[in-house]
C-alpha cells in the first residue's frame, strides 16, 4: 500500500457555513469528474467477479492433499451479491473440522458434499453470528452427527437467531432457531481427533467473532476478520477499536496462509498452487500490517473531525479524498451496499465504528431505509396471510362448512 496522507489543515474544511459548501462544491466537483471512469472501471470489475462465481459455481476446491476443501454455495441471488460486492459463499472443511458451514440456501449443496464425500466431521465451528455463517449449522450438526462450537454469543444467536432485514432475508436467507443439536462454547484450544487449533478471540468484524489458528502449519481461518485491506463499507456490528487490536494480535505471529469465507486463500506457501479467482499469491503477514495501519489513520482522521466539530458527514468526506485511490477504488461497491442494504452497510457505519461518540453519528439516507422497511413488512404480511389462508386449521373449517351447506 502507497503511504498513507499526513493528517493536517489541507484535509479538513474550516468549521464555516463558507468554508464546508467550498467544500462540498469541490467534493462533488471532483465526483461527477470520476464518475464516468468509476462506472467503466466497474464494468470490468464486475465481469471479473461474474466470472469468479461461474468459476466457483458450486464447486469444490482440495488443497493441502486433501485436508482443505473450500465448498462452495451458489444461487441466482447470491450471483447478483458476487457480481457487485465480490461476496462468495463457502464452508470450508480442514482435517475433521468443518467451519462456518454457509448460509440457508447453500444446503443442499451442503447436503451433497456430505453425502459424496462421506466427510469425516468431528466438529462443527461457527466464527461468528452472522447469517452466512451459521445457516447451515443444525444441518451439518446432523449430518455429520457433531457439536457446533463458537462464542458465547455465537451459541445465543445460533439458537435464537436475529429476524434480518428483508434484503438479508432475500439474499442470503433466514436462519432458523434450533434447539435439536449439541451447542458448545468454544474454549482456549479446540482439539479432534486430528488437529489441534488454537482458538483466537477476533472481534472487530462483530462481538463474539473468533479465528482458529494452526501454529504448525502458519494457517489462520479468519472467519471474516480481516476481509479485505481496505474494507469501508460494514454493518453496524462493527468496532474500529477492536478490529485495530485484533489485527496486532493476529501480527504476533507468522501466518503462511490465511483463509477467509468469502471464498479467497492468500498464503506464501508453495505447495498450495495458484488458482484462477481463489488462491492467491500474497503475504498474510504483509496484508494484516497494513490493514491495520489503514485503520489506524482512519481512526486518527476521524478523531481529528470531531475534535474540530465538523459534520460527521464531512468527516466521512474527509476519509475519502477523490485524490485517493480507495475512494474510487471502493464507492460503487460501498454506496451499492448502501442502496441494496438501506442503509445497513454503508461507509456511515465505517465513521461510526471508528468515532468516540459513535451515538452521536446519524444514520444517512434514512428515508429510503424506512421505505424498504415497510415494504418488507408488507410482503411478510402478505406472506403469512397467504399460508395462513391454506393453513390445515382453516382448510378443515372450510371442508366442515362446505359439508354442512344445503346441496
């Protein structure tokens, strides 16, 4: 990564009604300059990442002479997420431990594996709560006849899953709650009868996140602690905070591999070859540094706006300078999150995971997010009106009165 700007007067507006509008005029200025170049830019993007999926449809991918597989899920929906955001979905098998075993509509996909591959399956670890981590969890339990491990809060939500949004819902899928399958909490070291990994707590991403190491072989399971170098557009769950000391524990160590569930490998290790849209060749350790120095000076730009009592929408401005290359690099894949989510990922959430007031931070765009609200109100009313129109208590009151009607 090129070094990153001096944070000093030339970045920040004076805190004057003259000065910010100056500002905004030579922000969108700039905007509607790159414009053209971002949408062309995207479209080759795009046609890469659509090319990903088609390549990854549904696969697997053995590596490490069999003892890591990355199963892929795919469907109709999630192609539109890969072809936008990059987004894949994957469970990922190493030695007896399947982990992060993927979202409600990759199952039977999962289901084949199992049943193909006869996988020997000792555990079952979630890294975190989120819906495309934990959609499959009862159904691997079952058939794999394993304990599912995690967090103590990956344990709750696993059982009682959080109602998403309705983009969420269509995208990825609801979980379900389930009460039918051994949960357990993941302790220091989780130990099978073939591996031995060690268990990291890695919250930054989201509370209760955790990564498994193998200190023999340098491989780290990330979960999605560390996504990608610059990653600027999360959920509310995120905090900068946590996220900076994840990524300086995860520095202590010397990683060779590191494994993520979104479908990408980035490892130095020779015996892993490269492979078209998963492998790639590139240094974990390198990566993590500078991840981590990226959000240390975004914590630091933000800390200066507020300090300065600027808007906190010109301290988002402010992180996102045209002249950089991460603000066009990443703007059609951030405010696409932000359009498709209503909100719920946005660059918004990136200030707010980083600012030391983050309560003081409004939510942007708020009217669109309630419009698609509402919306999926709607459509999950008229959803439960329809079953309940067919359900077996009213189709038998129904039959009883067409029995008793005169002929």
């Amino acid at each position: 990564m090129r070094p990153l700007p001096s944070i000093d007067d030339r970045m920040f507006p004076a805190n004057t009604r003259e000065a910010i509008v100056l500002f905004w005029v030579k922000y969108w200025g700039w905007f509607f300059l790159l414009l053209p170049w971002m949408l062309f830019r995207q479209i080759f993007v795009s046609a890469h990442q659509f090319l990903g999926a088609l390549w990854t449809w549904n696969r697997q991918v053995s590596l490490l002479d069999g003892s890591l597989r990355l199963i892929f899920m795919n469907n109709v929906p999630s192609l539109a997420v890969t072809t936008i955001f990059g987004e894949r979905f994957t469970a990922i098998q190493y030695q007896d431990v399947l982990i992060d075993p993927g979202p409600v509509f990759g199952q039977h996909r999962l289901e084949r594996y199992l049943d193909e591959t006869g996988a020997d399956i000792h555990a079952v670890v979630a890294t975190h709560a989120h819906e495309e981590h934990i959609g499959n969890t009862a159904l691997a339990a079952r058939r794999a006849c394993a304990p599912v491990y995690g967090t103590a809060v990956t344990v709750e939500a696993i059982r009682r899953p959080a109602e998403l949004s309705y983009a969420r819902r269509v995208f990825i899928g609801q979980p379900k709650a389930i009460d039918s399958v051994e949960l357990r909490q993941l302790a220091d070291v989780l130990q099978t009868e073939k591996v031995r990994l060690h268990v990291v707590e890695s919250p930054g991403h989201c509370d209760g996140h955790a990564s498994l190491f193998d200190s023999e072989h340098g491989i780290l399971f990330a979960g999605d602690s560390f996504l990608h170098t610059v990653f600027t557009a999360p959920n509310e769950d995120v905090s900068g905070d946590d996220w900076i000391g994840t990524l300086e524990h995860y520095g202590k160590w010397t990683i060779s591999t590191m494994v993520g569930t979104h479908g990408y490998v980035y490892t130095v290790d020779r015996s892993i070859p490269v492979l078209p849209f998963v492998i790639k060749r590139a240094d974990p350790n390198q990566m993590i540094r500078e991840k981590c120095e990226f959000l240390k000076w975004a914590r630091a730009v933000v800390a200066e706006g507020e300090r300065r009592c600027l808007p906190y929408s010109v301290i988002e401005a402010c992180l996102f300078p045209w002249q950089r290359w991460w603000s066009w690099h990443t703007w059609f894949t951030d405010e696409s999150g932000r359009l498709f989510s209503a909100g719920e990922f946005s660059r918004t959430y990136f200030v707010r995971s980083l600012s030391r007031t983050p309560e003081r931070v409004p939510a942007r765009f708020q009217p669109f997010a309630r419009l698609v609200d509402w919306i999926g109100r709607k459509m999950k009313r008229l959803k439960h009106r329809g079953a309940g129109s067919n359900s077996p208590i009213e189709t038998d009151a129904k039959r009883r009165r067409n029995s008793s009607a005169p002929r």
